[in-house]
C-alpha cells in the first residue's frame, strides 16, 4: 500500500511549510480500526500533516523528501 499525494502547504496564521499527504482510502479504514493510542502521529483520518518547522521553501522542499522517506518507512 503506497501513500500518494504529497505537496508542501501553509496553515492558515501560519509561516511555516507542511508536509502533506493523502491516505488512500483502503490504508484508511485499516487505520481507522487501530486503538487510538496506535495511530500514527500527525493522522487526520484522510491525510497526514507534518511541521517542516521552516518558512523558507528550498530549505521546506529539501527537508520533505526526509519525513516523505521517513513516513514510507512507517
């Protein structure tokens, strides 16, 4: 199962870049069933949301293909 989708996105309020990816639908339900406590960090239910801590988008771009690798990895 391959997550797909990712792009770098800006909250609201804030200067920081996010690392964003969408959670096919199957990965979704099978997460959905985990207890609470074993969902993944930075799960909202459709995607994934992670700080990249940076406003400068080169630095955000270089630091999203470690947490893209990490997040595979998991």
């Amino acid at each position: 199962m391959v997550l797909r989708m990712a792009s770098l996105t800006k909250r609201e309020g804030s200067d920081n870049w996010y690392y964003r990816r969408t959670i096919p639908a199957d990965v979704q339900r099978l997460l959905a069933r985990l207890p609470k406590s074993q969902w993944p960090a930075n799960w909202y239910k459709t995607h994934l949301s992670i700080s990249l801590r940076t406003p400068d988008r080169a630095a955000a771009k270089a630091k999203a293909a470690e947490v893209a690798a990490g997040v595979e990895r998991q």
